[in-house]
C-alpha cells in the first residue's frame, strides 16, 4: 500500500521553493490510479464470489444479528421499511441512492481527489483498500444472509422488485450475496464524505459529504441490503482504517525525516 507525500519527494533544507514542492505533491498520474483501483476492486469482487459461505450457516448467522440487535434495541428494519418505504415512489428513491450513490459516488470522488487533492486522495484509497481487505476476511469468516435473504423477517427486496436491472448487472454467480456485515455501501460512502468534507473548501460541496452516509445508511436499510448492524461496523471499519492509515503515514514520514538528517 503506497503512500505519497510531500517529505518523501522533497528532503527539508534541500533548497527547494515552495512552489515546486508544492507541485511535486501534487503529480499523481491518474492512469496509473485508475489501474490500481481496478486491480483492487476485481480482487474483491473475485474473493467475495470465491468465499461466499453456505445457505445455512448465512442464515444462522443472520438470526445471531437479529438477535444482537434486540439485545441492543436495534432490531427495527422491518418497521422502518414498512413506515417509510412502503410506497413505490419512495422505495424507488432508496433504490436509486443504493445503486448510483455508491459505485459511480466513489469513481468521482476519488477522481476529483487524485487531480485537485492528492494527499487526501491518497488516504482516501488506503482506507479504502484497507478496510475492503478487513472485509473479506469477515465475509468468509461469518457469512450473514441480508434482510431480504432471511425469510423469517418477510422483508421486501425492493431493489429487485422495482430495479431489476441492477440485479442483472451485478448477478449472484459473480458476488457473495452473504457478504452483509459489515457494509462497505455504507462505510466506502462514509469515506468520500469524509474525504469531502476535508479536502472541499465550499460549505455546500463539505455538506454533501456530511450527508451522502446518512443516505446510504438509510437506503441499505430500508431496501432490506443490509441490518443497521451492518451499517454500524461498516462506518466503525473505514473509520478506524481512515485513522490508521494517517498514523501509518505519519510514522514513515518520520522515519524518513530522520533517515534524511
């Protein structure tokens, strides 16, 4: 996992201007990017389809879910599709955040990080590659049937009944259908909006990224995608991995500064 900065490419007290410096952190060559994250994501993809775990043990481990959330006073996702998801017009509003606030949310932001704010960008990344990581250890470890799986909740796949398409373009024969807990939907969104709200200097563009993960978060719900569970550890996941990679980085500038002196 690379990580660029500005102490890497130029040693203090060499004598370089500012503005050079400035530059100099600012070259990512965005092909190279775009075929870094490409190579990421088909890795997932393939090891999410490779570790997908039994019909059984995903139901069993979806009642445990169940279960944690009425321990917790959590379990509330069939009531809330219910109240607030019950009209067709609504749903379909939760679907289109479910399939276009993630995927192509993600391709932009990180574009638009790469070539206006490359130290955010670069974070952003790695916490992403990070935490997509962590997440395929869990999916294979403690596969979880999703809301619209578990019959015993008699939720509605809404995402199928009114946007088949999407079902189409993502078929169960190449993702794991048992990869729920944790949401990297919800968690991935909760990336970009941080990496907005950092790097963004207008307070609109910072708001958008304050509330693309309250969308997701209630879209993967109320869509039957994911438990609020899910929800909760995909957003504590990429959290904890967007700390990491700054404390990783601080240490190998450090290193750095005094492998220089």
């Amino acid at each position: 996992m690379a990580v660029i900065t500005g102490a890497e490419r130029v040693r203090p007290g060499a004598g370089a201007p500012p503005m050079k410096a400035e530059r100099t952190q600012s070259s990512i060559r965005l092909g190279q990017q775009i075929f870094i994250l490409l190579g990421a994501i088909v890795i997932y993809f393939g090891v999410r389809h490779l570790t997908e775990g039994s019909v059984s043990a995903a139901v069993a481990n979806a009642a445990r879910v169940v279960d944690f959330e009425a321990a917790l006073g959590l379990h509330h996702e069939q009531w809330l599709q219910e109240t607030f998801a019950s009209s067709s017009r609504v749903s379909t509003v939760f679907n289109w955040i479910y399939i276009w606030g993630h995927w192509p949310v993600i391709a932009v932001t990180l574009v638009w990080l790469a070539r206006r704010h490359p130290v955010v960008y670069l974070r952003t990344r790695n916490a992403m590659i990070m935490s997509g990581a962590v997440g395929m250890v869990i999916f294979a470890t403690f596969p979880v049937a999703p809301p619209r799986l578990a019959p015993a909740l008699g939720m509605v796949d809404t995402v199928t009944v009114s946007s088949h398409a999407y079902r189409v373009l993502q078929p169960p024969m190449f993702t794991n259908q048992y990869a729920a807990v944790p949401s990297l939907h919800v968690g991935w969104d909760l990336l970009m909006g941080i990496a907005i709200a950092v790097a963004a200097r207008r307070l609109w563009v910072k708001a958008i990224g304050v509330l693309m993960p309250v969308a997701m978060t209630l879209a993967v719900v109320l869509t039957a995608n994911h438990y609020i569970v899910d929800a909760v550890a995909g957003a504590a996941l990429t959290t904890a991995c967007w700390f990491a990679v700054r404390w990783w980085t601080a240490r190998r500038a450090q290193r750095l500064q005094l492998a220089a002196t």
